[in-house]
C-alpha cells in the first residue's frame, strides 16, 4: 500500500492512498472535518442528549481507524463531557508508523487551545497507535479495542453500541464496505436510540440505510459542504 503525506487547507495533514487515489480526510481541512463530522455532530450531540438522562457511558464503533484522528479526538472530548466511553475501531489496512510520527495533528490541537498541550496530545496519540491490536485496553480514559479487520467480517451482539463513525473510504473507491448488507448489521448492532454519522451523503447510501431500518438526516455539511448524513435508530433525536 502507497501512502503519501499532504498537507490539507486549515493546516492540518491527511494520507492519501495512491492506488486508490483516495484521500483519508477532505482537502479542504482534515482536522476541521473530523471535529464537525465525529465529534460536533456525532459523539457530542448524543452525549448531550444522554447526560441529562443521566447515561454517561458511550460506546462506539468506529470504521476505519485510519490515522487515528477520531480516535484521538473522542478522548479529549469524553474526558470535557465527563463520558464513559468504549471504542472499537476497525482497520484492516494499518498506517506504518513511520507516517504516523510525521502527522501534525497535536501541535495543531494545542495550538487550537483547549486540547491540552503538545506532550500530553502527542503521549496520548502514540499510546493510541501503539496499543496492540485485536484485545481491548486503556488508553487516555478510553476502553479501547482495534480490530485489524474488515466491517464485513465482524460479527457483533444486537445493541453492542450507542454511535458510529463510518469514515470509510468513498463508496466507489471501497465498494464492499457500502455494501446495503453492513448497514442491515449495523442496524441491529446499534442501541434503540443508536446513531451513525459520516462525512457521505451519497443518495445511494441513504437509501440501503432507509431500507436498513434508519431514520436518515442530512445534516449541514462542513467548511460549505451541503450535507453530510446522520442515520438514528428508532426515534429521531433531534439536536
């Protein structure tokens, strides 16, 4: 696998696969997606919709680990929000580490102001890539599980999780993983108020997860994208 590192438009770095010729982030800013996608609109919106409940633990199923930027986002922000949270995230394809030093995602949070200071984010990122694969352990408040797997093969118990990030790949670059069948799982994988957030708003897509069982939103997209696409289990939460 052919990864090159580029720089992206709030100065934040993404990975683009050449084979593929697909990028792992918007070129238009990588940081700034992740923030309004996964967290913002995605972990964020339900945990304030849970709080008040009195719900504080979260788990989450997250497809593609990528470069890890979700991953490290959500402890930063379940550790503000005061949320218990358990991720899993798939990734059949790991980025080599070599890359993974190279990415300017902490000096870019610490500059941001409120993510805490460089060394913290960096000691917290490394400790994310270097947890072992395949068994679950603690890293940065998180109970974490990475899967060196494909979404296709996994098989998880009915309301395993409360949210997903699907930040796959573009459907006509990964095909499988937009398969109408993942979603009919994921369904059944999620919670009754269950959520799945991604930076998609393919029409196809939006079809399998109706079909799938969801009550499909399109949501604002980010930095002047029209939509991007937030699918709820059951009842419609809307925040």
């Amino acid at each position: 696998m052919n990864i090159t590192l580029e720089l992206t438009g709030d100065g934040s770095h993404t990975l683009v696969n050449t084979e593929l010729d697909e990028s792992y982030h918007v070129f238009k800013g990588a940081l700034t997606e992740s923030i309004y996608v996964y967290i913002d609109a995605g972990m964020a919106a339900l945990g304030e919709y849970l709080l008040p409940k009195g719900q504080t633990r979260l788990r989450i199923l997250e497809v593609g680990f990528g470069t890890g930027l979700n991953v490290l986002l959500t402890a930063q922000k379940a550790r503000r929000l005061g949320l218990d949270v358990s991720l899993t995230t798939l990734e059949p394809f790991p980025v080599p580490a070599e890359l993974v030093t190279s990415l300017n995602y902490c000096s870019q949070l610490a500059a941001l102001g409120g993510y805490g200071s460089h060394d913290e984010l960096a000691s917290l990122f490394n400790a994310l890539h270097l947890a072992p694969w395949d068994e679950a352990c603690e890293v940065g408040g998180l109970s974490l599980r990475k899967i060196c797997g494909r979404l296709e093969h996994q098989q998880f118990a009915p309301g395993s999780f409360d949210l997903v990030y699907f930040d796959a790949f573009a459907p006509k670059k990964q095909p499988e993983l937009w398969a109408a069948a993942n979603f009919t799982s994921i369904f059944q994988w999620l919670s009754d108020q269950g959520l799945l957030v991604s930076y998609c708003s393919n029409g196809q897509f939006k079809r399998d997860l109706k079909a799938a069982g969801f009550r499909v939103e399109s949501y604002p997209g980010p930095m002047g994208r029209r939509h991007m696409t937030r699918a709820w289990k059951g009842l419609y939460i809307p925040c």
